[in-house]
C-alpha cells in the first residue's frame, strides 16, 4: 500500500475523507461553534501536507445521522470556519456534497487552498455506498486519500467506494498511525499484556474479549458487562444490568480464559440510576435491592496493580456510569493507573469514545502512548476483521 509521502501531489486535486463529527455547541450570539476540535486537528498534518506539496485539499466528512437529506443543524459550514481559524487559511464552503455546482467550484480551486463539501450523510447513497455517489466524488479529485479511521470500519461511498475508482490513492497521516501504532498490539505485544475492557454489553465485545484472550495475560472487566459474568458465576447481581440470553456466553469465556478474566470484587452499589441516588460500597454480593454503577475501592487497588506491572496495556470502556459524577471515581482511577503505566515505560492505547471522553476529561490525552480516534474501527481491526475503508486503499 502506497503512503501519502509516495504520492505526487502538485497541482492535483486530492479528495480527503477526514473525520470532522466533532461536538457542535451554540454561542452567546446562538451561532453554532466546533465545542471539541480534537478531531480537526488529528487531521491538520495531512491537510498542511498536501497543501505544502502544492496540492489542492477537497475534504469530505460526515456529521452526526441526518436523515440523507439536507438539515441545517448537521451542516458542515461551522467546522469550515473553525479549520479555517486553524489553518490561518480560508476555507472554501461547498453548497453540496455533489453536483454541478460543486465539480465547477473543485475545478477552480487553487493549489494550496481548501475545499470543504458538504456533510456527505445529506446524500442518501453514503451509506449505502452507491456507485453514482462514489463517481460524482471520484470526478471531483485526481487523488484519493483517506484519513478518517473512526469510519474505516465502514463501507460507505467516501471511505470505499469512491477509493475503488481513483487510480491514486493513501492513508493520510492518521489513518496510518492508527494502523502501525495498533499492529504493535495485534502482532507482538511486549508482556505482560493487560486488556482493560469495559462497556454495557458482553454482546457488543465478545469479539475482541475473545482475540484478546489468545495474547493478553490479563483481562480486566468493568462496566455493566461485569454483572453478566459475575451472573453467570452464580454471584447475586441486585438490580444491576445483566444480559440473562448471554450467561452461557459469559460462562465460556471464563472457562477459556483459564483465570486470566478479572472481575470486580466490590461496586459502588445504589438503588437508582441517578446521580443523586445515595450510594454505598458493596462486596461481593449485590442486594437485591440495588445495582452496581461503578467498580469499588478494591477492585480499583487490584486493577491498579496488575495494570503497574503491564509492558503492555490496552483500555476499551469506561467502568462505570462515568458520566454520573457520583460513578466516575472506578473510570478515572482507571486513567490514572494507565498513565502511571506509561510513565513506566509501558506501552498504551486507549480507545472507543467513552474511555477516551474519561481520559480527556481528566486532561491526560496526552499522557498515554496512543489515542485512538476510532473505537469501533479499533475493535475490528484488534479483532482481526478487514476495514473496508484500509482495504480499499490497497
């Protein structure tokens, strides 16, 4: 697979699917404004790239879920200004995503300047990657590359489908140290290797608890997938989140980690799911009158010192209902116990939205080895899964 570096870009118009699905807010004045621009900036180097080699950069990017049609809360236009206060460059602010009217403006750009289409989800046949959306995208570049990770996983008419029909084309910058930095852990991990796994569901995570168990030396549960194991270990759960159709999965998954599978061995217990509901620490058992909303003091300690120990560690998923202030303490000790592990010399990725909105939360983004910008896209790449959107580049 070519890298950008390979490609000869002066005077070529280059197509980037970036990913631009950042947080909106509303100003004083009720403008929206970019609330996070991590994103945006993850893709500055390849954008300052290509326009430094003389290129013209045609960016592309969905955000949120508007219904394929045209919605002014999903526009693009907001971000077009913040990249531009970014850039120090103006930003040039396509009507559409395709069309007449777009192929005549991408024909006029100028080498060194930025063109911003429209948010791609207003077209109906993104998602369904339909070849027509693909060519009237293919005809507006001379170049294809794609540096939006977080929809690699995706075989939309941006990210794949548009790729099959340009003769040149790379990963950006991103993309591609999203793809090294996680083959590390797929191909050879530095041991001890400790998997930190956390989320709702058992079903949404049984691929990767269950590649994860072919390397890692030790996997830690949080979350309320927690419960279900500890369920299916006949442990009283209270009224926790439990998935009843998956105990049996649970069950497995136990018996082939071989007791490499960490539970919790206490919770921060309440008997609502609100953030004022008083609280309390419970060992072992839940009662039955209660659920468990964030791992305990002492699964904190447990966690904690396992994770010390890790040449390797990677985090998926908060540990507890980390948006609730009163259930945030299991999550954040988490974080801190990962970057003390990077300062150790440890290697260390975290990813998936939750985690990474804990991390950054806490101001400790920048504390780690790796942040990924695609939870999902990790997940089925670690989990060994082709990514349409990196195969396509191929």
């Amino acid at each position: 697979m070519p890298t950008l570096n390979d490609l000869h870009l002066a005077g070529k118009r280059v197509l980037v699917r970036v990913d631009f699905n950042v947080p909106l807010s509303t100003n004083d004045a009720g403008e929206q404004i970019v609330a996070d621009d991590t994103r945006i900036r993850a893709a500055l180097p390849t954008i300052s790239h290509i326009l430094q080699a003389g290129g013209m950069a045609i960016l592309v990017s969905h955000l949120g879920r508007p219904k394929g049609i045209f919605d002014e809360a999903y526009s693009m236009r907001p971000v077009g200004q913040h990249l531009a206060l970014l850039t120090g460059s103006p930003v040039i602010m396509a009507p559409a995503v395709v069309g007449a009217d777009v192929l005549e403006i991408a024909k006029s750009v100028a080498p060194g300047e930025i063109l911003l289409l429209e948010n791609v989800r207003f077209e109906p046949g993104e998602t369904k990657n339909e070849p027509a959306l693909a060519a009237a995208l293919a005809e507006l570049a001379d170049v294809y590359v794609n540096d939006a990770f977080g929809t690699a996983h995706r075989a939309h008419a941006s990210t794949t489908g548009v790729a099959h029909l340009m003769a040149e084309k790379a990963p950006g910058f991103l993309m591609q140290k999203e793809l090294d930095t996680l083959a590390t852990i797929v191909n050879a991990p530095e041991h001890p290797f400790v998997a930190i796994v956390g989320g709702a569901k058992v079903s949404d995570k049984i691929g990767i608890i269950s590649k994860l168990l072919e390397s890692a030396d030790h996997l830690l549960i949080g979350g309320a997938m927690a419960y279900t194991f500890l369920k299916a270990q006949g442990i009283e759960t209270g009224t926790s989140l439990t998935e009843d159709d998956r105990l049996d999965l649970a069950r497995d998954l136990l018996k082939q980690a071989d007791g490499r599978i960490h539970l919790p061995v206490d919770h921060v217990c309440a008997k609502e799911f609100s953030n004022d509901s008083p609280s309390e620490v419970c060992s072992g058992s839940i009662p039955a009158d209660q659920m468990g909303l964030d791992i305990g003091p002492k699964t904190v300690t447990m966690y904690g010192e396992l994770i010390s120990r890790a040449k390797t560690v990677i985090w998926n998923g908060p540990m507890g209902v980390f948006e609730m202030s009163s259930f945030a303490t299991g999550t954040k000790a988490i974080a801190d116990a990962v970057v003390s592990a990077t300062d150790n010399g440890a290697f260390t990725i975290v990813g998936g939205g939750d985690s990474v909105a804990a991390l950054t939360g806490a101001g400790l983004a920048d504390r780690v080895t790796h942040v990924s910008t695609g939870g999902g896209a990790m997940l089925e790449l670690l989990e060994g899964k082709e990514l349409p959107g990196v195969a396509a580049l191929a």
